[in-house]
C-alpha cells in the first residue's frame, strides 16, 4: 500500500509540475508578444515626428519588393495619434483615428481570391492606443498565437490634412473628405525598418442613400454611413498601398474598403 502511495504521489508531484510548466511557458510566451508589442509601440511614437516631416517618396513606390511576403494576416496597420494641429474639423473622429490597429478579420483570412463578405466589413479595427493592448484580440489561444505568428510587418501611420466627409444641408450633393497620411512599415517583432513612404486618403463612393421613416431620418442615415465609409477608408489606404505583402486576398479587402458597396 505504501509503494502504490508513494507511486500516485510522484504521478502527483509530476502533474503539478507539467501544469506548472504549461502555464509558466504560456505566461512567458504571452509576457514575450506583450513587450514586443510595446517595443512597437515606442518604435512608433519614436518614428511620428519623422513621419509628420516625410512629404516623398509614395509609400506604393518605396516598399516595393522590400517587404516579406505572407498570408493576408500578415500585414497589420496601426495608426499613430493625430497631431494637435490635425484635429480640427475632427470632432468626433479622434478617437475612430487615434491609435488604431487594423487587420484581416477572421472571415476575411479565409476569402476567396474574388469574394467579398457584403455588406459585412472584412477588416477587423482595435480601438487601442497601444499595441501592448492588442492582446484584445490576438489573445492567448491556440488560434491567436498563430494569428500572432503569422505577423510579419507593421505599417506605422500618421494623417494630415484630414478633411471630414459631408453632406450639403439640402442632401442633394456631398463631398468624400480626402486626407494624406505618411506611413514607416517595420519588420515585427525586431521593429526594423524596412521602407516608408506617403499617400493619399482615398475613397470612390459615386452615392449615399439614407434610409428612414422620414427625409430627417434618411439624411441621418446617410451621413452616418458617409461617416463609417471614410474611416475605414482612411485606414484602409495604407495598408492597401502595401497589401501585395499580404497577397491577393489583403489587397481585395483593402479595395473593398476604399470602394465601399453603394448603400
């Protein structure tokens, strides 16, 4: 009996410590990503004075053949805070542009060459203004330390001469808004640089139609989605200046967000 005891207790003492294991690996794993994401994030708050001060080359033209290539997720965008002097005109969008990490959803990793998700958006966004805090959504789990895996660069971004979207008072006409960014894309996790660039917030959207049970409502209607086209369109432009590092599939998600379906 005191043999078979002291047999379970070793079995015992043995699975404690592979579950002690388990979880001591799983915490230093996750403490790993955690501070690479800060060292991102102090590459990034490093690099904005730079960016604010980069008029040229296009970001298109300067990463060319410079980036590694990978699946769609491979590619994350992550937005820097706007400068004191951008947020004119702004109100109500800082905190949709500050500090923003961008990438393909789930539903969007496994598109078809030639399929979009309507009218759902394929790009996922994480309002967070550090990367440390990513581990909202690249998480712990199995799935999520692939996703995290799979990360190869990080373009770094900064806007100006952001321009609102609007719709005239009468809501006949409305103007896009328009903007221009200036973006650094660094290796993860070294935080290398690897090319930088500038671009032009764009989106093609011939119409807006509002919907409501009256012409107020309607007009609401339609600025709101005005609204929401723009933002992801402006963090869209980016990452689609540079998605042939993320495939096929990254680049129709981009362009999708740039021409937005015709509500």
């Amino acid at each position: 009996m005191k043999i078979l005891a002291g047999i379970v207790l070793v079995a015992l003492l043995g699975w404690l410590g592979g579950t002690y294991y388990v979880a001591s690996h799983g915490k230093a794993a996750h403490e790993a990503r955690r501070k690479q994401h800060i060292d991102i994030a102090a590459a990034g708050e490093k690099a904005a004075t730079e960016l604010r001060a980069l008029y040229f080359p296009s970001l298109k033209e300067a990463c060319a053949d410079k980036l590694p290539k990978g699946p769609p997720e491979s590619v994350v965008g992550y937005t820097l805070k706007l400068g004191d002097g951008e947020r004119t005109g702004l109100d109500g969008y800082k905190k949709r542009l500050d500090g923003v990490a961008v990438r393909m959803n789930d539903r969007g990793e496994y598109l078809g060459e030639d399929e979009l998700p309507e009218p759902e958006r394929p790009l996922n966004l994480t309002y967070s203004m550090s990367p440390d805090d990513w581990s909202r959504y690249l998480g712990d789990d199995e799935r999520s330390q692939q996703r995290t895996a799979a990360v190869k660069v990080v373009v770094l971004t900064v806007y100006r001469n952001l321009r609102a979207p609007s719709i005239s008072l009468m809501g006949d006409t409305f103007s896009a808004g328009d903007g221009e960014y200036a973006s650094r894309v660094v290796a993860w996790p070294s935080g290398e640089k690897l090319c930088e660039g500038t671009g032009k917030v764009r989106m093609t959207l011939p119409k807006v139609t509002g919907h409501g049970g009256s012409a107020g409502d309607a007009a609401a209607d339609s600025r709101r989605k005005l609204s929401d086209d723009w933002v992801e369109a402006t963090l869209a432009s980016p990452l689609d200046d540079v998605c042939e590092a993320g495939g096929r599939a990254l680049c129709t998600v981009t362009g999708y967000e740039l021409r937005p379906a015709d509500w």
